[in-house]
C-alpha cells in the first residue's frame, strides 16, 4: 500500500475530489485550512479561504497510488501550459503505508 499526501489551494477541491473518484480512490481524510509556506509562499489563514491550503491523505494499493498520481501529473500540467506559472500550488507526496489495526 501507499499513502498519498495530497496539498493543494481550497479553490481545487472540487476538482481533487473529482480526480480521487475518476481513479477509486473512494476512502479519504481530508483537512481543511491548513497554514504552511513553501514555493507558492504562505498560505492565508482564513477558514475556508480560496487561498487557504487543503490536505487530503489516503491509503491506496500500488496501481491506484501510481494511476492517481499520472493524473495529478497531467492536471498540474495542464493548468502550468493555461496559466504560464510553474508554481502552481498542487503538491503530491507518496509514503509507504502499512495498515496496524
């Protein structure tokens, strides 16, 4: 299994959502506002702002963590060509994942 770590703008999560069921990814926790800075700099800190940073993990087989994450790949790319900003604010991170209980 894998555990994908999923931050992206507020703004996306219609869109994220989308691309979670497109793939199964049919189990989730999701956490809105979160605060943090990196390469799109500082998110703000209002609840449910469209600027605020949403994460969503969840725990897949190997096929679906790597289908998911071509199709990340692909959206990302996308609006980079739309928008002409390589710091577009979706970032994807994969860790291994063991279920314990």
């Amino acid at each position: 299994m894998k555990m994908l770590l999923i931050v992206f703008r507020e703004s996306m999560v219609e869109h994220i959502h989308a691309l979670l069921k497109e793939y199964e990814a049919n189990a989730f926790t999701e956490l809105h506002n979160v605060a943090g800075k990196g390469e799109t700099g500082p998110t703000v800190q209002f609840f449910l702002s469209p600027d605020a940073n949403c994460m969503i993990l969840t725990a897949v087989s190997e096929q679906v963590a790597y289908r998911l994450i071509e199709g990340f790949t692909r959206y990302r790319a996308e609006h980079v060509v739309r928008q002409g900003d390589k710091l577009f604010p979706l970032h994807v991170f994969v860790l291994p994942c063991e279920q314990a209980v």
